[in-house]
C-alpha cells in the first residue's frame, strides 16, 4: 500500500522552516563544535560527530582539525550558553586515516577515542551515533539519488569571537546534489553548493570542517502537498574540503562511509583498550 508520500527533489526554498529547524536540532543532537585551549581564549577549530562502536565512544572529525588542538587540552561545546568540556589529550587515542595525498583529496579523517567520563558528560546533552547497529544498512549501496544531503556546522565568518568568549551561528546547509567517487581505495563524496541569487550564504565554509555529512529523507504527500521528514538520518560522511568549481558554484568535499568503517579497522587492528582513569577538572570556559 503506498504511504502517499514521494521522495523527490524539493527545491530548498520550498521546505517550511520548521522542517530545516527540526533537521538542523537533530543533526547537532550528534554533533559537538571543537575548540583550542591552548591560548588566552578558546579557539574554534572545527565540528566533531559523536559516535559509537565495538563498546567505545569516539569523536569523528577531520584530520586537519585534529592536527590542530596543540596543547594539553581541548574543548568541545555541546549547546548555546553550556560550558565547554575540556579533554586532556593524553586520555584520548586518535586513528588519523593513513595515506598521503594532495589537500582536496587528504585522507583527512580522525576516529578519536575518548574515556568512559568524558563520553557520559556528553551523553548529558549529545547523543552517540552508533554505527554498530547501522553496519547492515551501510552493507547495502548508498542512494545518492535520494534524500536531502546535509552538513552543520558554524562558518568562522559568521561567528564572533571576543577576548573571553565565543558566539557560533550555528547553521544547516543542504542540498539535493551529491556525487560519489573513489581514488586511492577511499571514498569520497561532493555535497555541491550554488552561491548564484543567494547573498546569505558564505564565502567560505571555513569552520564546519570535521562535519558529518548526513542524508535525511524529506518527502511530499501526493495527497496534500505537505512536505516532512523522517529522523531517521543516516551519517554517510566527514567534510574536510570545499572548493570552488565555478564563479559562484562548488563543492564541500568529504569522506564517506567506507573510509569510516576504515578508521573503525584501524582502531580494532590496534587493540586499543578502555581507559578508564578519571581526568583532572579545571573551571571551563564559556563558549
């Protein structure tokens, strides 16, 4: 029997803000921004997926923005007017994804292990997507044909940052445009942006670099006309790239779902094994 809805390609313009608001809240329930603590004031670095599998809780995110966490400490900021939670480097083991390549193709992924306590602060307002129970969907070939294709994320450009603090703008940038590759054994995806009539949009995506790439199914009743979504999302991929391929047309580029599961192998092939110690606390600072 048909459900009455279609799954088709529905221009941005026409999705009812409510929907987009409810997919962005869903997509940042997974999601943390990265910051340095290694100078007078925290550092925006990036965007970090909370993750699970095989019993262990990580941070996926892009290489780069791993890289570049100096220092003995790092943050992440769960929610406006939160604290952020600081992360003692020496408690977390990072997976970076091997290989060597030019910067639009990286590899340019990180899998970063965290402790049991770290995980159960964020479980306070985060959830962890658990690829575990996801393993026999992602066995079957991805639809890139299908859904509305999303990163979030908060362009450097369109925040604020002060002697003391931090003001992200939080946003969700969608399209119906992805397109799959494979170079070198990995996976990539290109999420494409059109900048043509659209002054709201950044020059750059600068700051949303370790987002994941999520496909979220939005439909149209056949019978009414109304559009919704299922939030059922799916991470398919990491952005750690974006590049222009016209005037005012390109792509963010990411890693998708098996230079993930790749990571996950290098991790299990390591044998790396639960830390439990608790970590020193300090006051954090505001985000």
């Amino acid at each position: 029997m048909s459900s009455g809805k279609e799954l088709v390609e529905i221009p941005l313009a026409e999705i009812p803000p409510g929907v987009l608001d409810g997919i962005r809240e869903k997509l940042w329930t997974f999601s943390a921004a990265v910051f340095a603590v290694d100078g007078e004031r925290p550092a925006h670095r990036g965007t970090a997926t909370c993750v699970a599998a095989g019993g262990a809780n990580y941070l996926l995110t892009a290489a780069h923005v791993w890289k570049s966490l100096r220092g003995k400490r790092f943050a992440l900021s769960l929610d406006a007017d939160r604290l952020l939670i600081p992360v003692w480097r020496d408690f977390v083991q990072p997976q970076i994804l091997p290989g060597v390549g030019p910067e639009e193709w990286g590899p340019d992924l990180a899998l970063i292990r965290i402790p049991d306590i770290v995980a159960s602060d964020l479980r306070r307002v985060k959830a962890f997507y658990n690829l575990d129970r996801r393993r026999s969907e992602y066995a079957e070939p991805a639809r890139y044909d299908r859904g509305l294709w999303a990163v979030i994320g908060a362009p450097a450009e369109w925040s604020a940052f002060g002697p003391h603090d931090a003001v992200l703008q939080l946003s969700l940038f969608g399209s119906w445009i992805v397109k799959a590759c494979e170079r070198e054994g990995l996976d990539y995806l290109d999420l494409a942006f059109d900048h043509e009539g659209r002054p709201d949009l950044p020059q750059s995506y600068g700051g949303i670099s370790g987002s994941g790439l999520w496909q979220v199914a939005v439909t149209r009743s056949a019978n009414t006309g109304v559009i919704s979504w299922t939030d059922a999302v799916r991470l398919e991929g990491v952005a750690f790239f974006q590049e222009f391929t016209a005037k005012r047309r390109g792509v963010i580029r990411c890693h998708g779902r098996k230079s993930i599961f790749q990571a996950l192998e290098g991790v299990a092939e390591q044998g790396l094994a639960t830390d439990e110690r608790v970590q020193p606390r300090e006051p954090p600072a505001r985000s």
